[in-house]
C-alpha cells in the first residue's frame, strides 16, 4: 500500500492551475525532497497530501484510502497519522515546550481532553516528552516558554511536536529556510535519521539543492504545478536543474 497515490491530480484556485495532472505514487518509508522556485506548487502539494485542501480533479490516495470518500470524523482520524512541520513552524510563542509539544495530538482527543492536557499533563505524557525532546538534545527545554528559544531550538521542539503525534508520514515545508546553513544542514540530517530509525515516509520541500541530493534518495522538481523532475539525486543533473530552474521572461515579473 503506497503512503500516497495521484492520479491526473490538479488543483486550482479561481483561474489559477496551482498543480497541473500529477501521477505520484510514494511508498512507505520513502524520503524525498521537494524543489523548485517560489510559487511552483510545492506548499501546494504538501498540503494537498495532508489533506488540508482537496483536488480539483483527479484522484488523491492517502495511505490507501481515497479521500473524497472519506466522512469529516475519518478524515479527522487519517490526517491524525501524518505530521506536518509548516514552514514558520507553527508554534505558539506565549506557551511552554511541552504545551507546545502536546498540541501535536490536539486530532485525537476532544477540546476538553486537549485542555486538560495543556494544564494538568498526565506524568506518563510528561516522560513522552522529555524523551523525545532528549532524543533531540533539548531536554532541558521542557518548561521554558517558547519565545525564549534560538531558531535551531524552536525547529527541534516542532519536530517533538511532530514526533509525540506517533505518525506514520512526515510532511515539512521549507523548515529549514530561516535558520544558517549549519543548522539547516544539521536538521535536514537529524530529520532523515529519525526518519531512516523509524521507518516514517518523510517528504521535505527544500530550497538547497546540495541538502536535497546529499540527504534525498529520491527528487520531485516542480515548475508551474507540473513535474519537471521525478527520479534519483543521483541523476539530478544540470540540465534537469536548468528545466527546474530557469525562468521566462513572462515569469520573472510575476
């Protein structure tokens, strides 16, 4: 059963074609990066297999289930297997690591259990935590509000967040993009190892084509919503990079 499945997928918004007829099969366990310019449609598809927005046309296969099918409380229930790291992050600032950390589970329990949560933390969820983040090298982090955070520290305690959800797919935006080429390489590599360890299909859109082949056995190039590139990092070649990268004059203005 492939982690996800599309068929002619497009998406559109008014009269703009945002993803253009893509056929995507990933397998479970897959990692693979996501490039191309701004506005080429990787935020785009990344939420369209998050099931944040649905497809104009075609088919959307989310771990082997159809998602136009799919009733709101069993939709609910499969997006609570996939974790998504937003480019900003997705923190709220005012609240504390751990408070932060729990929200990642905020699908499958009910407003009033997420309250609880968020104030009185069972101890057995509280060791969760600490675990995680000590997996991560922030441990002593737990307590501290999360505005008083590096950037480096604030992307490890999304990255709990993502992890305390027990989910079987990982989904990032760009989670890299604000922070110096030494953390972003630091995290690209502690995001593929957690990955590799637990057996997670990890799918990354990156602007550093160095990080994408060194850490990505498999590279979609998207250009205007349609697939330019679909293959190995290893065959990520210049002129698959000029197809991905080069912009019209038309473009350029826009």
């Amino acid at each position: 059963m492939a982690s996800f499945h599309l068929s002619n997928t497009s998406v559109q918004f008014g009269q703009f074609h945002a993803l253009k007829s893509l056929h995507i099969d990933i397998q479970p366990a897959e990692r693979l990066a996501l490039i191309g310019t701004s506005g080429s449609g990787k935020t785009t598809l990344l939420k369209l297999l998050n099931a944040q927005i649905t497809a104009s046309q075609g088919e959307v296969q989310i771990l082997g289930e159809k998602v136009d099918t799919l009733s709101p409380k069993r939709l609910r229930q499969l997006r609570s297997h996939i974790a998504f790291i937003p480019q900003h992050l997705g923190l709220i600032s005012n609240l504390r690591v751990f408070q932060n950390i729990m929200l990642g589970r905020v699908g499958k329990r009910s407003t009033l259990g997420t309250l609880r949560d968020l104030a009185m933390p069972a101890d057995e969820e509280m060791q969760k935590i600490f675990d995680i983040l000590n997996s991560l090298g922030i441990a002593e982090k737990l307590y501290q509000r999360t505005s008083s955070l590096s950037g480096g520290q604030q992307q490890r305690v999304a990255l709990a967040r993502a992890l305390y959800q027990n989910p079987e797919v990982l989904l990032a935006d760009e989670p890299v993009s604000a922070v110096d080429p030494a953390r972003a390489r630091s995290m690209v590599q502690l995001l593929n190892k957690i990955a590799s360890e637990n057996k997670l299909t990890l799918i990354m859109s990156i602007h550093n084509i160095e990080l994408a082949q060194e850490f990505f056995p498999r590279v979609i190039g998207l250009r205007g919503g349609e697939i330019s590139y679909d293959g190995t990092n290893s065959q990520l070649d210049p002129a698959a990079l000029e197809r991905i990268y080069k912009l019209n004059t038309d473009e350029l203005s826009q």
